[in-house]
C-alpha cells in the first residue's frame, strides 16, 4: 500500500506544478534513477554475496573487515575501480573498444524494466513481456563479441568466439523451456502471467514437464550468463581474463556488474515465470500488497544462491562437452517436453487450486 | 512528444545508414548497421507494435547481425580496411541509388495515406489465430510453406557442414 501510494502521491505532485509534456519527461527521468540505482546497488551487493557463499562453501571467511560483516567491501572496490586508469591499446579499434561494455549494461538494464517487482511496481508491462525478455537477452552477446574482437588479443578474441558459440545454443533452450510455461498460462504479458498463479504456481500447476523445464532454464540460464561450469568464455587458466582482457578500471567493472546483474535477470525470470513472482506462498499475506517487494526479491536471491551453488560445485566444462550437453540432451528433451506439457493442457490434466 | 522521437529515431536510422555504407572498417560498418536496425525496432514500438519490434530485435539484432559479426571475426583482422571502388563504379551506384529513391518516393507521396482512428495494439492472440486460420484472410498456406522452406534450408545446411568422406573406410 505504502509504496503505491509514494508511486500515485509522486506522479500527482508532478503532473500539478509542471505542464504535461515535461512532468512525463521527469516522471520518465526519475524512473530511469531509480532503476539506474538499484541496478548499481543490486550489482555491488550480488558481488558481495557471491565472495561471501564462495567463502562460505570453501571454509574461508570471505570479505568482512569494511563494515559490519563486510558490506562497504564491494562500494569501496567499486571506488577504487572509479580512481583508476583507464587503459587502452594502442593498435585496438578504440570506437568499438569503448563501445563494448555499454551494450552489456544497456541490455540487462532493459531487461530490468519489465519485472513485475510487486503489482503495482512495474516499469514497462508490455503485452509481450517474455518474449521481450529474450529479444533483449539476445543483444548482449553484441557487446561481448565486439569487446574480444576490437581488443585486438588472441586471448580475447578466443574468449569472444567461445561465447559467441555458448550463447547462440543455450538461447535455444531458454526460449524452447520458457515457451513450455506460456503453453500453460495462455499469454506473454508479465503481469497476466502472475494473474494465472494465483491458482497456483506454474511449476505445481505444472507439476513434471515444469519441474523438467525449470531444471533446463536453470542450466541454461547458468550457460547464458557465462558463470562456471560454463565460463570458458574467461577461463583464466587458458585465457587470461577472456573478452575483458584488455579493460581497465570502470569499463571493466561495466562487464563484471552486467554479469552479475545478468545473473539477477536470469533469476529474476524464474521467479516470475515458475514461481509467481510477487505472490506469497499459499496467499499468506494478500492483505498486505507491498510485501511483493520481499516475496519477489526473497524467490530471485534464493534462485540468485542455487547458480552460485553450481558455480562452486562444479568442474568447468570442456567445449565440446558444452555443446553436446545443449544439442544432443537438452534441446531433445526440450522439445519433447513441449509436446509433453501440450497434451496435458489439452487434457486438462494441470493442478489448480 | 511522438513527433519529436519520430524524428530523432529517422535521423538515426538516416545518419547510421550512411556510415554503415561509407564506413571502411568492416565491423564498424556491421555495428552501424546494428543501430539502422535497432532503430527501426524504435519506430516500430513508437507505433505500438510490440510483437513486431521484438521480432526485429531478435531475428536481426540478435540472429543476423551476431551470426555477420561472428564471420567478420573469424576472416577479418583488426587493421584491415576494405578498398575504396572506382570512380565508375560509385557514380553508377549512385545513380542507382537515386532511382531507387525516386520510385520510393513518388510511391509514398502518391499513395492516399488514411490515418487510423481507436488503434488497439495488435496481440499476440491475434496474431497466432491469424496464422493459423485457413479461412479467409488466414495465413495458414504461406505458414506450412514457410515452415517446410525452413525444413529444406536446414537439410542443405546440414548437407554441406557434413561434407564429403575424404576416403572409404574399407
């Protein structure tokens, strides 16, 4: 209630003191801040998580000197970022070289804006929600390419190539797994979707072939944003740092916090589209609309805590290990999995309360 | 407000479009080509059609480019630069170029444009009924067409990446 009424009491306030034209535009301008500032906060405390699961999994202690529990940790590695050299290759194609990182940011922060956070938080509900999602997914593979190519590094470019191959084929998986749950709700656009679970969430309303396409979206997923097992893309025994080799200072930081926020992204879509977003769990805090904040963001960092699990358990990949897991299992499985979750909708055979 | 954004997305489709052809760095000249398409995308969500403006986003932004770049990156080195053609031959392209422009105008400036009124977004419902209805105004021929075009496309690229046996294993 509280953060709807912030939201109306705002938008009112604006649209009196300012013709209609321009309070849009600050209305425009003021939601494009805040997304811009949690994208940066979500970023630095994704990588403060990550440091402290990894030391957690490997009996270390982890970051936590800065602060209480170390949680300055990560703004002060970021300050330190901001107060370096940037620098560049001489021989490098420097327009495409500064141009990389901004593609990687620009898509995962597009991305952000259509997730219903509770239901009356949602930048962008367009009608075609999911699909934009992959549309937007797609783009970001731009930036890392462009990135190895135009460092003008072998390693680099081995590291862009790799990822070039890995994202084109787990893309497939992505949209072939999430295609399976739009059987079941009937329509793309985020917030309908979390209309339909309030009968249930999809993966019960689902039950086997949801629980299947949950478990390949998450490997997939893991394989989209480039984290181990799947990250020969920057396999530093083999490639130094992969594409980002040659980055310095904040640029480089661009890379590292759109991998993490990727990763949010990643989660953030399994939330809404197996495990109902905002909703609660069995209705128990309907009264209560703004704890959607707390449920959505509880489910993403639960998802968020399960790839850093993967990335802590598992050996790296070799290539041709990758890409046969993608082509010969999980795109078959996935396809038979589509037909599988078409007969039970047709049959009627899903799980409602 | 729409005008406004009308122009400025024309004026990057116009400006990068030129680049893209004038460029002599090849992935340059791609990734201006990124920004043409990116931006007609742009235009398409100006006009609220969703389902299209994402379709441009995947299929081209997405597929064609990153499948271009890919092959710029496994022939083209860095400090390589295309060669500029001869006098001839941009004079004649040129020339080309202009009829071309020519027809398309004298179309659009002659065509009576009719502005629709209470425009709905088209869904995504509409759509896939549309393309699978075969009654009239249905799509579902060129659909089934299309689909075993794409078949055949995908046996002959399977056909060439196999190759032929270099020699008999007998």
């Amino acid at each position: 209630m509280k953060i709807v009424s912030i939201t109306k009491t705002v938008h009112d306030w604006l649209f009196s003191i300012m013709p209609e034209g321009a309070a849009s535009i600050v209305e425009m301008v003021l939601i494009a801040v805040a997304y811009l500032a949690f994208f940066a906060v979500a970023g630095l405390y994704l990588v403060l998580l990550e440091r402290r699961v990894a030391a957690w999994f490997q009996l270390r202690l982890g970051p936590n000197r800065v602060g209480p529990q170390g949680i300055f940790q990560t703004m002060a590695d970021a300050l330190k970022l901001v107060s370096k050299e940037l620098t560049g290759t001489i021989k490098a194609d420097n327009f495409l070289y500064n141009l990389a990182p901004y593609f990687v940011i620009v898509s995962s922060l597009m991305a952000l804006a259509v997730f219903p956070f509770t239901q009356e938080f949602q930048a962008f509900d367009i009608n075609i929600g999911i699909f934009f999602l992959i549309a937007i997914s797609s783009i970001g593979v731009i930036g890392i390419l462009l990135g190895g190519w135009s460092s003008n590094n072998k390693y680099a470019l081995i590291g862009a190539m790799r990822s070039g191959v890995q994202t084109i084929s787990y893309e497939l998986s992505v949209g072939l797994s999430l295609l399976t749950m739009v059987l079941l709700t009937g329509t793309l656009q985020l917030s309908e979707i979390v209309e339909v679970q309030k009968n249930g969430w999809l993966i019960v309303q689902g039950h086997i072939p949801a629980i299947i396409a949950f478990m390949i979206y998450m490997i997939a997923g893991t394989a989209e944003t480039n984290r181990a097992p799947f990250d020969l893309v920057e396999a530093e025994s083999e490639l130094g740092a992969g594409f980002h080799t040659e980055y310095s200072g904040m640029k480089f930081a661009y890379f590292f916090l759109a991998e993490f926020i990727n990763m949010f992204i990643i989660a953030a879509i399994a939330t809404t589209i197996f495990f109902g977003a905002w909703l609660s769990p069995f209705g128990i805090t309907d009264s209560i609309p703004w704890l959607g904040v707390f449920w959505f963001l509880g489910k993403t960092l639960l998802l968020v805590f399960l790839m850093m699990w993967f990335r802590w358990t598992f050996p790296r990949l070799r290539v041709d290990q990758l890409l046969t897991l993608e082509w010969k299992y999980l795109l078959p499985i996935n396809l038979v999995n589509i037909v599988i979750m078409a007969i039970l909708v047709w049959l009627n055979l899903t799980i409602k309360f | 407000m729409e005008k406004i954004i009308f122009y400025i997305l024309a004026f990057i489709i116009v400006a990068f479009a030129i680049a893209s052809v004038s460029s002599r760095k090849m992935l340059r000249s791609v990734i201006y080509l990124l920004f043409v398409l990116v931006g007609i995308a742009g235009i398409y969500f100006l006009i609220d059609y969703n389902f299209l403006a994402a379709i441009q986003l995947t299929v081209y932004a997405g597929g064609i480019i990153v499948l271009i770049i890919f092959s710029v990156l496994l022939v083209h080195h860095i400090e390589m630069e295309l060669e500029i053609a001869k006098p001839i031959k941009q004079i004649v392209t040129a020339l080309l170029c202009l009829i071309g422009l020519g027809v398309f105008l004298y179309t659009i400036y002659n065509h009576p444009f009719q502005p629709v009124e209470n425009y709905t977004t088209t869904t995504v419902n509409e759509i896939g009924k549309g393309l699978l209805s075969y009654e009239k105004g249905g799509f579902v021929l060129p659909f089934e067409v299309i689909s075993v075009l794409l078949l055949a496309a995908m046996v002959g690229a399977i056909v060439i990446a196999k190759g032929t046996k270099l020699f008999d294993k007998k």
